[in-house]
C-alpha cells in the first residue's frame, strides 16, 4: 500500500497522515492557525486514539458536509458526552463501510447517545418501527430498504459499544461472548421479522406452520458482524405454503441484512427446502452422516412457530448424544476436518483465520469432537457455544485447565481479530492481513486494543502475537482432537459410560471380572465427590475397564488400578498424563492387569508412569548411560545411608522402568538381564564406595584395598528380577598393614554393604550372598588375595573351579580386581582340560543337585531352573565345555552362558543345530522365569500348570488373550524336551 504523505508536524502529533487533515479540522472548528482549539482537546485526543485517526476525521468531514445544519449540534455532543465520543470516534475510526452509513442517514448518530447504546430485547421492536412506517407492514423491495437500515443501525450500536473503550479509555469493554450474543440476538430478530413480511407477502397465516432452526455460529450464540446465517426449516401443513414462507423470508432477509444458507438441511442443497418433522426424523435415522450429526449439535430454534421449534429440538437432541456410538465415529470427524483444511488455497494458508491450521475450526472440531464423545453422559456439556462447552469440558476434567485457558484466550484472540476485519467494510472475511501490508495491520491492531512495545509497532506486535496463538491452537488441537483416548472412550457403548447403575455389574461379569460386585465397589470409590480428580477417573474408568477386560486379571488390575490412584492422588500431573495420553491408559492397564510387580513399584515410583507413552523413552537409555547416572547420584549423596537411599530409589525406577518395556515386549531376553546386571552392579558400586568412604573417615586411614568379584548370574550379567548378587569379597593390605588388619577393615565394608542393602524394603530384595566363597559360611566373609591363592592352590574342589567360570570384577579396586581375575584363570580354565575323574565328579554333583534341589512334588517339565531341558541343564553343559576346552577355545573364556554357547559352535564342539536348541531353550527358559516374577511379584522357578497366572504368563510370553495357555505350556515343553536331548549327548556322553 502506498504511504500517505504527511502533513504539518502538529496535526501529525495527533496521529493524522492524510494532508486533507488540516483543512477537515479547520473546517469543524477543532484547529487554528496558532494550532489546536484548546476547547476541542478532548476530541482531538479521542481522534489520536481511533484506529485509523484519518477515516475517522474523513468520517466526520462527510457527515458535516451532509448535514451542516445539524454539525453544531455533533460537535457538542462529541465535545460534552465522553461516551458518545468513544463509540462515534470508534466506529468511525475502524469501519468506513458504517461511516458510509452514517453518511447516508445522519440522524443515526443520535442513537449512540444514550447510556446504552444496544438495547437486544428491544430488537425487534426496533426494526418493525422501520417496516411499519405508517402502521402498515411494507412488503416487497420496500421492506429489504427498511430492514436494512434498521438492521444497520442497530449493528452499528453494538459495534459502538464493542469499539467506545478503545478510543476513551475506562469505558466499558463488552466481552467477545456479548458481543456475539448480541449480533446472534439482531440476526434472530432479522428472522423473526423477515418470517412476519414474508407471511404478509404469501399470506399463509392458517394453511402452513414454519419453524426456523438456526444452526452454525446462530445456533452456538457467537455471530461475526458478517456472517451466513446457517439454518433448516421444519414445515407442519401444506408445505408448498410454509416452503413459499421460508423462500420469500430468505430473499427478504438475504437482500437487507446477510445471506439465509439452508444447505446444511437433509440431502443439502439437492433436498426440498422444507420437511415435516417426520420427515426429518425418518431422514435422521436411516441416512444421516456423522458430520450432520455433529452440525446438529449447534441447532437451535430460534424464529417461526415455537412448538414446532420445540419439537424439532427435542427429536434431533437424543440422536446428537448418541452420534459417538456410531462405527468409526472419531476418524470420520478426524478425516473432515482434514478434507476442510486441504481446501484451504496454499497462498492463503499462513493468513486464513477460519479455516488454516491453527484456525477457529481446529478450536470447534476438537470442542465439538470431545463434546460428542463425553457428552453422551455429561449434560454440562451440550451446549451450543463453544466457548461454553470449552470452559465445560475444563471443568470436568475432560480437558486440562490451563489447556482449555490456553485455548479460549487464543480463539478469543482469533475471533476479535475476525470482527475487526469484516467491521472494516462490512464484509465477509476472514484474511489476515499480508505482512507488507503495514497500514491495514496498524489499523487492525488498534482496533483490537494492540499496542506498540519494545520497540515494535503495533502492526508488528499483532503479527507475532498471530502466528504465537496459531501455534498455540494447533498444538492443542492435535493434542486434543487426535488424542488416542476419544477412540477407546467412543468405542465404549453409551450405556456402559453410567458406572453406577446395575447394569453396570452386568456389563462388568460380561467383560470377565470374576467380582462385579468389588468392582463396583472400586469404581465407587475412584468417582465419589464432586471434584476434578472423581471427574476425570469418570471419564477415565469406562475406558479403562474395556482394556482391563483384555488382560488375564481384570480384577487384579482394578484394584491395583485404585491403590496406584489413591497412592498418587496427590501427583498433580498423574491423571492429566491418563486423560491427554490415550497410549499411557491402553499400557497401564495391560501392566496392572497382567503384572503384580510393576503395581508395588508404580506407587513409588510413579515418573515411569510418564515414560509409557513414548517407546524410545521407555527403552532408550543405554545400561551404561544408567550405570553412570546411578553411581554419580550416589556420590553426591552426604553419608553412607543417603548414599544407599539414592541408589534404592534410582534402583527401583530402572527396575520399574524395564519390567514395563519387558512387559509390553520392548527388550529381548538379553536386554533385560544385562539391564538388570548393570542395576545391580551400579548399586554395588555405589554402596561399597560409601561404606569404604565411611569407615575410612572413621579410621582416619585406609588399611586395604577391597574389590568385590561377581559370581553366578551376576558374574554371568544374567540377572533375573528377583536373583540375589553372588559375590567374592578380597582385600589387599596397605604397605605395613598385617593382613588380619586389612581383612579387619574389609570385613567391616563388606558387612555393612550386606546389611545396608538388605535391610527390609517395598521394593525386591537386595541380598548380596557371599556363599560361594572358599569353605562357604564357615569361612570368612573377606580373604587377602594371598589367602584366595593359598586355597584354590590347595584345596580347592572341581565344583568350586567350576563356580569361578563366572566370575568377574565388579566393584572396588580395579587393579586388584584384575590380579585376582588373572590370579582365576589356570583354575577355571585347566592348562590340560579335565580328565575323567573329574568329569564324572561333575555328573555326579549335577545328578544330586538335581535330587536334592527340586522341589518336592515339583513337575520337572515345569521346573524353568532345576527341570528337565531348563536352565541348569544348559549351564552345566555350556560349564562342562569350559572346564575342558576353555584352555584351547579362547571364544570359551567368558562368563555369558550365551557367548560360551556361540563360542562352541564356532569351535566345532557340538552340532549348530545342538546350539540352536541350547539356546532356544536357556532364552527361552529365562524369559519364563522372569515372567513368573513379574506376573506373580516374587521369584518363582516353576511355570504355573494352569488358571490366570499360567494366562498371564503366556501373555507376557507374546501369546493373545484368545490363545489357549496351554499352547504356550505345550511350546515351553517340547523347546526344553529338545534341550535335555542335547544335554543328555553333550553332557553324558561328550
């Protein structure tokens, strides 16, 4: 746009660019050759404040020059009425299309004198005054005339009041919700009296009834200035008479005040004008899609014959409310606001205020899509208004408060922003502004109250606060209108949302729990009260109970469902997660309903809540990243106990957060036994450098190096959730320190790490046994490393060789660490392998361990550890191969069960296809055994033989809840059958 040249510097200090400004102020008697009139001071700092100063002075130039005898008059009041100025200098300022109006009729500047400018019960009576001129109706090309000035000046007084504040500061501001509650009640008024000419005009006053259903922004009470008035016709009678009424007061109404659009009717603009109200139901039932149900939400009557409106209301509102029953109900909402938003021509796309991303429709589908999907149940929010429905659905804790704020400040926002454009000449719009064009965003702005800051114009500061609240509504839209949880609460029937009725316990025994009764009794207890936590487990519960329904406890997962809510109730952002996080709820209810584990360790530690439902966050972490953490969270820690509290708690999380991607299938066996390992490693670390630290401040010296030597599976990284943490404990006197000193010291560390940690706890068990160290516990907890040399070179046993293949440096002292595993390795891995005698010793021992081990009454082909094909079997083999070849296989010398398995195969030790069931089977075997601990929240070795835990079992096993759980038995069975074959070759025979 071209700029305006400016005139003298001191009509410019009042905001004037138009070099017509001068001699207009001269003209009204506002300006002198010495300058401004002091007398006028108020009226020309009014102007200074207008929108645009120069329309508004233009304005009243035009408005002098039509009507000079009555410009004293003007002038005074805008001098004398600080109100009137405000609206007059406000319209003026902001809409060239009413100041082409004014211009035209000049007595209707008077109408904006009085303490209220807009009077809406007295609307209609207003414009009949215009179309009874002489007490009789006008009809025809008269009528349209009257009405349209009738209807403008009644349009021009709400815009009056909407703009006053902005020119005279302190005068009223009318909220965004009146003023399109009033434009709603002017168009009504329209209505009714165009339906009054239209009857005048056919004269169908006994033959045909009409009711007029307004729909769209008429229905929700929230009109712009320029607006398609969205409507349907209802007819009762001869038809052919009410369809002559609506069609005469659509062309009445359409040519003075805005266009009557119909074609949100049956069958659209292909169906007839007007239908009976069966004829509307029928239509309803059989053929309606889901947009026109949810186009029906808004549909309100508001003109013709009120019984009929009444009825028609009555009729659509039950079919509205149960729209959310209907088969893909959410994705076909979904796909049409997507088909509107790709109608958006890409030029426009960064501009368009209504139909762009981040528009006003993103705010109405998610509105109006949470509406239909919770208002099934709740009444509060079947209202028509948007702004209404989304304070509603704050309230009741469908949406959170400070996103449902958010949203309303930014529609609200976009809404004032789209009156001021189609104020400007009176038409329908809803463009923003194009970035270069500067006069119009300056203009805008103003007259939506923005101001100049920091530095930027007021233009600027319109633009940035635009895109800002674009942002901010798309963000929330597909937050709320693409969130997870509308589908699974839509999928839920209607009648199963009404949670306290008897049929509720029905429905409950039909979805499989065993105790319909306590459930109930649970649900009663999760909803009671009036607050927000009992509305948003309302919302909740419904949805929940349908996937607990697919879980193998239902029961189980209710009730730990309720202790975790109640342990929580006080976690501000618990529930929010659930409501705005469909995936968090779907993940939850699998882990309550199929694991005891995770329900103990939720409750205390509840931020893994909100890693469930992001995948990579869930399994993300490396277990070195975890390690590193751990330990530098321990050592920031004061003193030994808070040392220990750190690790338990971060212990506790980690096991938390790796039992619950376990259990949705997110890590291999692997994974999670080395997770598990680096734990507990990390834990060990971390309190044996506390209590070391401890008793060494103590002391005042430090008498010995300690190092700590992991055996079986923690030696192996083969942790399971429940296994203890096999360990050596060996010290290293200090230069000068006797070695009863130094195991003195040692022992004390090494104690007070045992009981440290395996002090009682919620969480499972942190028991460091030090049974496998030489003469087991008769000897003494701590040996120097001599000691260790002196009795593996004397005494030691096969069996005990055989233990120390596991073993491996973890925690203390590395060199020392180091010398003993080097101090190991001839004794675990013979120089000349083993000969016969002590390969029969180890047959033996495996056969008693076997016998004295089971437990009695235990099915060996259930038994995941001592059972036939089960852990044992594969380790003793995978052991045996060590022991005798380990000096040749360098592949051999490791302490993982299943790089030892590789390691023979490469070796040409036993058949691949030998490995392979090997393999299988330990896997295999060692998920089942963690399964077992997670499903039934201790350490089991023996798969359940049948009921809800086998089920669940199976489940976590990869098996669906329509599968039988004895396939997964029978699979289990024949894989370690396989197994114990290859162990009776490799370890019998070989």
């Amino acid at each position: 746009m071209v700029e305006r040249s400016r005139p003298t510097a001191s009509v410019a200090r009042y905001g004037f660019t138009d070099p017509r400004a001068d001699g207009q102020l001269r003209a009204a008697g506002w300006w002198t050759e010495s300058g401004p009139d002091e007398s006028a001071a108020d009226v020309l700092s009014a102007l200074s404040r207008a929108a645009d100063p120069d329309l508004a002075l233009s304005g009243l130039d035009r408005i002098r020059e039509a009507d000079p005898a009555a410009w004293n008059e003007l002038d005074q009041a805008l001098r004398a009425n600080r109100t009137f100025r405000g609206r007059m200098l406000g319209v003026l300022g902001t809409s060239s299309a009413l100041a082409d109006f004014l211009v035209a009729n000049t007595d209707c500047w008077k109408t904006l004198q009085g303490e209220k400018s807009t009077a809406p019960d007295q609307y209609v009576g207003n414009l009949l005054r215009h179309l009874r001129p002489d007490g009789e109706l006008l009809t025809g090309l008269e009528s349209e005339q009257a009405l349209r000035a009738g209807y403008r000046e009644l349009l021009l007084g709400i815009a009056a009041a909407d703009l006053g504040h902005l020119v005279e500061p302190g005068l009223r501001q009318p909220p965004y919700a009146e003023i399109g509650a009033q434009l709603t009640t002017l168009a009504e008024a329209a209505l009714t009296v165009g339906l009054l000419v239209a009857e005048s005009e056919v004269g169908a006053g006994v033959e045909g009834r009409l009711a007029v259903i307004a729909m769209g922004k008429c229905g929700g009470r929230e009109l712009n200035y320029v607006s398609d008035v969205d409507v349907i016709f209802v007819g009762d009678g001869d038809l052919s008479v009410s369809t002559r009424l609506a069609s005469t007061m659509m062309r009445v109404v359409g040519k003075a005040c805005f266009e009557v659009d119909a074609a949100l009717r049956p069958e659209g603009k292909a169906g007839v004008l007007v239908r009976t109200l069966d004829g509307h139901a029928a239509y309803y039932q059989k053929w309606a899609k889901t947009w026109e149900f949810q186009a029906l939400l808004k549909a309100r009557p508001v003109a013709g014959d009120a019984e009929l409106g009444r009825q028609y209301a009555e009729m659509v509102a039950p079919k509205v409310w149960a729209a959310a029953d209907r088969e893909n109900f959410v994705p076909e909402v979904q796909k049409m606001r997507r088909r509107v938003e790709g109608h958006v021509p890409s030029a426009h796309a960064e501009r368009e205020l209504k139909l762009g991303r981040g528009g006003l429709r993103d705010v109405e589908f998610a509105v109006q899509l949470l509406q239909l999907v919770h208002g099934r149940i709740d009444a509060e929010l079947r209202s028509p208004s948007t702004m209404d429905a989304l304070a509603a659905l704050g309230d009741g804790g469908y949406v959170g408060r400070k996103d449902a704020a958010e949203l309303a400040s930014s529609y609200e926002f976009l809404r004032t922003i789209e009156h001021r454009l189609q104020l400007r000449r009176l038409r329908r719009t809803h463009l923003f502004p194009a970035t270069s064009d500067v006069s119009e965003l300056r203009t805008i702005a103003r007259a939506s109250g923005v101001r100049p800051a920091r530095g930027r114009s007021e233009g600027d500061v319109l633009l940035a606060e635009f895109r800002r609240h674009l942002q901010s509504i798309r963000r929330l839209h597909e937050k709320l209108f693409y969130r997870p949880l509308l589908q699974s609460v839509a999928n839920v029937p209607t009648e199963a949302l009404r949670l306290t009725t008897k049929q509720a316990e029905s429905r409950l025994a039909a979805l499989g729990y065993a105790a319909p009764d306590g459930a109930l009794h649970h649900i009663k207890a999760l909803t009671a009260g009036m607050s927000r936590r009992a509305a948003i487990q309302q919302a909740l519960l419904p949805v929940l109970l349908d996937l607990l329904a697919d879980t193998p406890d239902p029961d189980r997962g209710l009730l730990s469902y309720r202790k975790v809510s109640e342990a929580l109730e006080e976690t501000p952002w618990y529930l929010r997660v659930l409501r705005d996080e469909g995936a968090v709820v779907e993940r939850l209810a699998f882990l309550l309903g199929t694991s005891r584990l995770v329900p103990d360790l939720l409750a205390r530690a509840p931020e893994v809540l909100q890693l469930l439902g992001d995948p990579a966050r869930l399994t993300g972490r490396t277990p070195a990243e975890v390690a590193t953490s751990l330990l530098a969270a321990v050592r920031r820690q004061p003193g030994l106990n808070a040392a220990v509290a750190a690790a338990r708690s971060l212990r506790r999380h980690e096991m938390l957060r790796i039992a619950s991607a376990d259990l949705l299938g997110l890590l291999d066996v692997p994974a999670v036994y080395e997770a598990l390992s680096s734990v507990w490693v990390a834990v060990l670390q971390g309190a044996l450098a506390a209590a070391f630290r401890q008793r060494q401040a103590e002391l005042g010296q430090t008498p010995a190096k300690i190092a700590v030597i992991g055996m079986g599976r923690l030696g192996g990284a083969e942790l399971g959730y429940g296994s203890d943490a096999d360990v050596l404990f060996v010290c290293d006197p200090a230069e000068g320190v006797s070695d009863s000193e130094a195991v003195k010291f040692a022992s004390s560390v090494a104690e007070t790490v045992r009981k440290i940690l395996g002090a009682p706890s919620p969480d499972p068990a942190l028991v460091v046994d030090a049974d496998l160290r030489p003469e087991g516990r008769s000897g003494p907890l701590v040996r120097t490393l001599e000691s260790y040399r002196s009795y593996y070179g004397r005494w030691a046993e096969v069996w005990e060789s055989q233990a120390l293949l596991r073993a491996r440096f973890i925690a203390g002292d590395d060199d020392l660490g180091a010398r003993f595993i080097e101090m190991i390795d001839p004794l675990r891995y013979p120089q000349a392998g083993l000969d016969a005698v002590r390969v029969r010793e180890i047959r033996r021992i495996k056969a008693r361990v076997e016998t004295e081990r089971m437990p009695k009454g235990a099915d060996p082909t259930r038994h995941t550890k001592l059972g036939r094909g089960g852990l044992a079997d594969v380790e003793w083999t995978v052991q045996l191969m060590q022991l005798r070849h380990g000096h040749e296989v360098e592949g051999l010398r490791t302490t993982s069960t299943i790089e030892a398995l590789k390691a023979a195969a490469d070796a040409g030790l036993a058949e691949p296809a030998e490995i392979e069931s090997l393999t299988e089977a330990w896997l295999l075997a060692t998920r089942v055994r963690n399964a077992g601990m997670l499903v039934r929240g201790k350490a089991v070795d023996e798969i359940p033989s049948s009921g809800r835990d086998l089920a669940a079992v199976a489940r976590v096993l990869g098996y669906s809840a329509d599968d039988d759980p004895g396939e997964f038995l029978d699979a289990y069975r024949r894989t370690t059958r396989r197994a114990h074959a290859v162990v009776e070759t490799l370890f019998y025979q070989g």
